[in-house]
C-alpha cells in the first residue's frame, strides 16, 4: 500500500508572521545579539522598553533537557514573561480565559538563542514548554510577582489531559 503525498498548510505569511495568532495578551520582543571577536552581549530587560506595565520584582532561571516537556501549568494570579539564553524551546498554549478573544484557541511558539526575545504568558493560560534541541534550555523568567513558597500560583495539568486539545508526540517529561 503506497500512501500519497500530503501538502504543507502554509504557517506564515509572506512577511513571516504566523498565521495562527498568539493567545489574546502574549507579547513578543524581539532582542538582538551582538557579536564581535571576544563573544556576544544581548539585552534581556530593560524598564525603558515599555514593553510590559508591571516592574520587575523576581527573576529566577530553569533548564529543560533534550526531549523534555515540562506543563501544563497555569497561574491565576501572575504573568510569566520569558527569555531563553540557550537552547530552542518550544511554549504550547491553550487559552482557557472566559471573554478572551482567543478562548480555546492552541497555539505555540519557539524561543531560542537563534530567536531571542522577551515572550510574556497572561494568567489563565496553560502553557507547556518542549525541549526541541539537542541540548539543554537555559530559560530567565521575570514573573510579574515573587514566587510564594507558601502557596504557589501553580496549577497542573498532565501532559497527556482529555482537557487540552494538544497531544506531544514521544512523551517524555512531567
């Protein structure tokens, strides 16, 4: 039995931007990397940029190895707002937020030390995040408030939930 050859839907449009839009909220800066002969600088945050109303009160960074996902997770009460330094991940997002123009809308986006940038994720949208290099993710995270060691704003879902329209293929991760 010979299969037939399938098309490729189009993803982008001529001008590169993805024709499935970003959940209703997410914002992409894009940061440049300056290289000269001693290595490389690139500017993560600054305030000046106006690109996010909230300051900037807690920073921690996370890894993900190579075939790794680490989601669902969801936060209610704060915005995680993201920067890779190292690796090419993968966020997959489902909006579940009443109202939003993208209600349960999937969407995804890679952030990689190719495409660096700051990437914010609004409170009530689930989120996971896919290793898709051969080596670690190094990722910042400025969250919009300080992580509460008494009561997390983190919720979870498993990977494999009935309750997102998204299935990763080979999985591995939690």
């Amino acid at each position: 039995m010979t299969s037939q050859p399938s098309k490729d839907p189009p993803l982008v449009t001529a001008k590169g931007e993805p024709l499935v839009p970003l959940p209703a909220g997410i914002n992409f800066r894009p940061a440049i990397t300056h290289l000269d002969a001693r290595g490389s600088v690139c500017e993560m945050l600054d305030p000046r940029w106006q690109w996010h109303p909230d300051p900037l009160v807690f920073v921690y960074m996370f890894t993900l190895r190579p075939g790794m996902v680490k989601g669902w997770g969801l936060h209610k009460k704060h915005e995680d707002r993201y920067f890779v330094l190292a690796g090419e991940m993968e966020i997959v997002f489902f909006d579940t937020r009443p109202g939003s123009p993208t209600v349960n809308q999937v969407s995804n986006f890679v952030l990689s030390e190719y495409n660096r940038g700051l990437l914010n994720i609004p409170a009530g949208i689930w989120h996971a995040n896919r290793n898709l290099g051969e080596k670690d993710v190094i990722c910042v995270n400025f969250p919009t408030q300080p992580y509460q060691h008494d009561d997390p704003d983190k919720y979870r879902l498993p990977l494999d939930t009935d309750q997102i329209p998204y299935k990763f293929e080979n999985l591995s991760g939690w």
